[in-house]
C-alpha cells in the first residue's frame, strides 16, 4: 500500500499526539490517581502506535507500543507513578518527536532507542502486577464446559445482560473465527465481520480487545460473544461470504447459576486449530467501547475539519490583499463619477470583502496554546537542574493570534520564562527565610483586547533590583546622569532591555534579570509589538506583551503633508486634535504642547521626512501616538480619513528607512508610506 500521501497528515497528527502525551504527563505528575489524564495519554499513545504501524515506521511503532504498556500498567494501578519514571517517559517522547522529525525531513524514522525500551520493560515487569484472579469453578457434569474466565473478563453488567438475553428468548452466541495465514489486512476483515454481526444482534466482548483487532495485534483467530435472534447458521453464513475467512465455529452458550458457560450447542465441530488466547486480553471497562467501528462512526465527524497548507493561506491572504486594493480603486471612483448604480454595487462589494476579510484572517488564526504547549514541560526540566521548585499557570491558552506572529513569538517567551526561572524565583531555603511558600509560581496569561493580543509573564520571585540596575546602565553609558534623575522606577526596570545594558558581566552583577532581553525586545517591536515590565522588588516581576492580531492589513489613518500622504496605524493612536500655534511652549530646548494637563513633545514629520515646508497657519493638526507609557504629538497638514490598507514592504533595497515600516497603494493608485511612530517616540 502506497503511503506516502498521507504522510503530511501523519506528521501533523503525531506531533498533536505526542504534544498531548507530554502535556498530560506533567498533569499525571501532580494527580497520578486521576483516572481521565491517563485515559487521555492511553488514547492519543495507542493511536501514535496504529499510525506508526500502518506507515511502517516500526521503531516509533515499538517505541509507543511499550510506553502504551506503561500507561496500561498506571491505567489498572499495576504501576505507581514516581518522577523518575516521567523523566524516562518524558525521554521517551523526546526519541518520538525526533523520529517524527527525522521522518518530516525525509528520514525513516530510524533511531537507536533500546535503553529506553529496557527501562520501560523493567517498569512494566517491576512493580508486582495485581492480578484480578477469580476462583475457578470446577464441574464433572460436562467436560465441554467452559468457564467465563478462561478467555472473557465480563463484569456484573455484562453477565446480567446475557442472563437477561437467555430468559427473553435470545441466543448468546460465541462465534470463532480464523482468518487464512496468508490474509493481508486483517483488521478490514475484522471490520467487515463485526459490521456483519452488529446487523445481527449486539456484541457483548471481543477476545482480544477491539483496540488489539483494530491494530491488527492478534495472529489468525478471534471470537466474539454475540447476543442475536438469529439462528447461528445464518451468522455462519454470512460471514462465510467475507473473504480471507478459512473457519467459523459458532457455540450457543448458556448459563448456570455459578456464571460458567455451558456449550450446549455445538453447531460445527471442528479439528482445525483452536482459538488461541493471544497475549493482550485487557478488560474492556465499558460495554459501549466494544462497538467495533469507531473509525467508520467517526467518519462525518472527521470530514468538518481539514487541514491546510499554510503555505496556500498566505497565497490566499495575497490575492486578497490585491482585491483590498482594488476595492480601494473602485470606491475613489464611484465617488468621482457620483454614478448611484456604480456607488451601490461598490458598497456591497466592500461589504461582502469585508466579511470575506475576516473570514481569511479566522482561517491563518492560531491558539496561542502552540507556543505555551511546550512551557511546563522546560519548566520542569529547568527548575529540576536549578534545584528550584517552580509551578507554573497558564491562563487563555486558547486565545488566538495570527500564524505568522505566533511562528516568531516563541522564542522571545522561552527567553523571559528562562529569565524568570534563573533570575527571578528564588532558591527554595532563600523564599522560605523571606516568608514565601517554597514552591515559586510564574503565571503565564494570554487575552485580546481590541485589535490586540496581550500576554503576560509574570512571577512571584526577587523582583528587580533597581539601584543595581541604574548604577551598571549608569557604567554602560545606556544612560546619562542627567537621564537618570527624572527616570520612573518603570523606566529603571525596562533598561535592562536597552542594548548596550545587556553584556555578559551582568549575570552576576544583576540581581534582577540576566542577558539578551534586547533581543527580546526587538523582536517584538519588529512584530509592530511592544513589551513593558513592572517589577516590585522582594514581590516579583510582570512582563507584558502587546501583539497586533494580524501583520498584513491594518486600519490606518491618512494623512496629509504638502502634496504627499502617509499613513499612521491606528493601533497607536490615541487621538487626533487641532491647536493653535500659540499652545506650542518650549522646554528644554524642545518644542512641547500641554494636552490635557500632561507635557507632549512635538515631532514635525514634515522635518523627519524633509519636506518642503510652506507658511503654517494659525492653527496647526496634531495625532497623538503612544509607545508603551509614552507619547508624543505628529504635527501634520490635514486628516484624509480613516482606511483599512495592506502593509507592503519597502523590499530588500530600502530597508533601514527611519521612521518609515512599509508602504501601501491607495485607491488613486497612490504609494502612501506608514509612519513608525514607535520610532519617533524617544
């Protein structure tokens, strides 16, 4: 069977499986007696192994089918959970994702991973098994008797079921069947014969389990008990008509009052092999998970989900932005011609664009869970090397960002977590002489608001020690002694983000943080982002990220200087205004307004972009922008109005342009710049 066309959706599908297997086993680590956690990892690990199975990657395959063991152990309390046995498993997962990833690149999915597999065997065989024995009942009246528990494990449920069946009338079959040794795909004859017996009647058990018949974990032969109406001939018969079957037994089965099976009809004597017991005979806890089709229940729901390359969004989000643009042309001109067709028809096209916009922008939107996923499990693995004790709380995993955003962003969290771990949480001895509880906490929080995405880092550690912090930016000329007198304690915290502050001697030097935070931060300002931190020293710190939903279309407000437009993102703005001339004052050799009881300083764009400069009238227009907690006021021509425009890079040839972070093309056909306003601010 060729599979290679299915082996994007297998990539895919198993990364989502072992991110859960991994998730989950963190959560098994703090409540190993809750039951549903390890029913999630059992599930998502025995799929892992179908999937492997079916695409021959036999070492993933083995690799998942031991540690489904495991879980199997945990699930009927033969294994106690310990953190030794999690770091293995948690090794365990590490050998998978690398194989998946060996396999993404073309790889087979090869990977020496017999220690692994020796450790997880002597898990599986060193705890003592408890095994649920029952006594076995003895009787000289028949020797074709045949008790329950020789080959089915029925609880009470079960056993009143086929007891109720016997007393109404109906038969309860035990229909063997084998397959012929050479039969390929087993597990659709299988399918094929249980879509044939649930028409029949209800299945009652399977022996082996219908997870180990679905995986094809049995060798030729498997039976079922079946509760039917119908005579057993007509049962055999009709699963005689499924090819690949050598041999169908079928046993009317009853029973006495000590709940041993009695055959009492023997429909087809055989001297062809027997049934034979296979090494998985788990119970099966509830009756409903013995319906034997959950693939073919499950097929409608599975066909409302697809999977898209996003590669093909990003196409699809270009050719929209063309349309963007050409809505754009079209609106300008139904407005010249004043044509009352024209100007309808233009209108119900921005409409339905409109709704077509942000059904695109839902489409490339992800939840912000892709990035925290992998958080708890390096915070573990951290706070264990540093010998700190760290929980961490995750809050609006589900909110959802842009694809793009979401693929850059991640490594500027990992940063400020790892930050917040070696610099921030204390020492367990250290929190405890401080009045702390011993066990640090770092809150890890996502929500939107507006046209953005907020995340939050914060921790309940040391805080940042501002005096240190001054005195080395003060030694790395990061700022002037003049600077540092009018700083807020905001202000002192948010220099260790500032480039020339972040140097190597300051690891020890530093209480507060440690390197690379300039990084950080840049990368999130390229992002059209902005970050802030609020820190109480002794308390702990807060580090907040301020994110755009979406990179490619923005709202914007046009403006006008001289003859030429530019474009300033509305996301900054706070407000637009007219002053007159005589509210401008000077202070410190700057020119500063006094809007609402609070000192702005002036930018002239016309300078900043060297433009000609006419003869200012009395009255000037001001847009007030924000980065963070500052402001400043863009003096400016006029105000055109407020549009939805497409962000265009300069490409490769102007990059760098000060205050200038792309362009777009208006309706006129026009080049607009946007205005950086996070740049003009100082």
């Amino acid at each position: 069977m060729d599979t290679t066309q299915y082996l994007d959706i297998f990539i895919d599908e198993s990364t989502e499986h072992l991110e859960t297997v991994s998730t989950q086993l963190l959560e098994l680590e703090k409540a190993p007696d809750e039951k549903s956690i390890i029913e999630e990892i059992f599930r998502a690990a025995h799929t892992l192994k179908g999937m492997s199975a079916t695409m021959g990657f036999t070492d993933l395959a083995n690799l998942t089918h031991q540690m489904e063991n495991v879980f199997d152990g945990v699930r009927y309390d033969k294994i106690t959970v310990e953190p030794d046995m999690i770091d293995i498993l948690f090794e365990a997962v590490d050998d998978l994702n690398a194989m998946v990833e060996d396999i993404a690149n073309g790889g087979e999915g090869k990977r020496d991973v017999q220690h692994i597999l020796d450790y997880l065997k002597a898990i599986e065989n060193g705890e003592t098994p408890h095994h649920h024995e029952q006594e076995e009942k003895a009787s000289n009246e028949s020797d074709s008797e045949l008790n329950i528990d020789e080959t089915y494990d029925l609880d009470e449920f079960e056993l009143s079921i086929l007891n109720e069946s016997k007393e109404r009338g109906f038969k309860n079959l035990k229909i063997d069947v084998e397959l012929n040794e050479a039969c390929l795909l087993k597990g659709v004859r299988v399918f094929m014969v249980f879509d044939i017996l649930e028409k029949s009647g209800e299945i009652i058990k399977s022996n082996p389990s219908v997870n180990d018949l679905e995986e094809e974990n049995f060798e030729y032969t498997f039976s079922v008990i079946l509760v039917t109406k119908e005579e057993p001939e007509a049962i055999e018969a009709k699963i005689n008509k499924v090819s690949e079957i050598s041999h169908v037994k079928t046993t009317e089965l009853s029973f006495d009052k000590n709940t041993q099976i009695d055959e009492t009809t023997q429909v087809e004597e055989t001297s062809q092999k027997k049934t034979s017991k296979t090494e998985s005979q788990k119970p099966i806890e509830k009756k409903s998970e013995n319906k034997p089709a959950p693939k073919a229940n499950q097929k409608h729901n599975h066909n409302k989900t697809i999977r898209v390359n996003i590669e093909r969004l990003d196409i699809l989000m270009n050719l929209f932005e063309e349309l963007l643009i050409d809505r754009g042309r079209l609106e300008q001109i139904s407005t010249d011609l004043k044509h009352k067709d024209l100007e309808e028809t233009v209108e119900r096209m921005a409409r339905v664009s409109g709704d077509l916009q942000n059904i695109i922008l839902t489409m490339r939107m992800v939840p912000v869970d892709q990035v925290f996923s992998r958080f708890p499990r390096m915070i573990r693995q951290l706070a264990r090397d540093l010998k700190k004790n760290v929980e961490i709380e995750v809050i609006g995993a589900e909110t959802e960002l842009d694809r793009t955003v979401i693929d850059e962003i991640g490594d500027p969290l990992v940063h400020l977590i790892r930050n917040s771990i070696d610099h921030g949480i204390e020492m367990p001895e250290v929190r405890k002489q401080a009045n702390k509880p011993e066990q640090g906490v770092i809150k890890l929080e996502a929500y939107h608001s507006g046209n953005h995405v907020f995340i939050e880092i914060s921790d309940d550690g040391a805080g940042i020690n501002k005096e240190k912090v001054l005195q080395k930016a003060l030694e790395n000329g990061v700022v002037t002694q003049e600077e540092s007198a009018t700083l807020t304690d905001q202000q002192i915290s948010e220099l260790i983000m500032s480039s020339g502050f972040s140097t190597a001697d300051t690891i020890s030097d530093v209480s507060g943080r440690g390197v690379g935070l300039d990084v950080v931060k840049n990368t999130i300002e390229s992002l059209g982002g902005s970050i802030s931190i609020e820190s109480e020293e002794g308390k702990g710190s807060k580090f907040s990220i301020q994110l755009p939903l979406t990179l490619s279309i923005i709202t914007a407000l046009l403006v006008e200087l001289s003859n030429e437009k530019y474009a300033i993102p509305l996301s900054s703005i706070i407000e637009t205004a007219i002053i007159e001339k005589s509210q401008i004052y000077h202070a410190h050799g700057k020119k500063v307004i006094d809007f609402r009881g609070k000192i702005i300083p002036l930018v002239y764009l016309k300078d900043i972009f060297d433009i000609p400069s006419e003869d200012e009238d009395e009255y000037i227009s001001i847009v007030i922008v924000k980065k963070g907690e500052k402001t400043a006021a863009l003096i400016v021509d006029s105000f055109i109005g407020q549009q939805e425009i497409v962000l265009k890079s300069l490409g490769d040839y102007l990059t760098n342009v000060f205050a200038i972070s792309g362009a777009t093309i208006l309706g006129d056909g026009q080049v607009a710049l946007i205005v950086d306003s996070n740049a003009l601010i100082k």
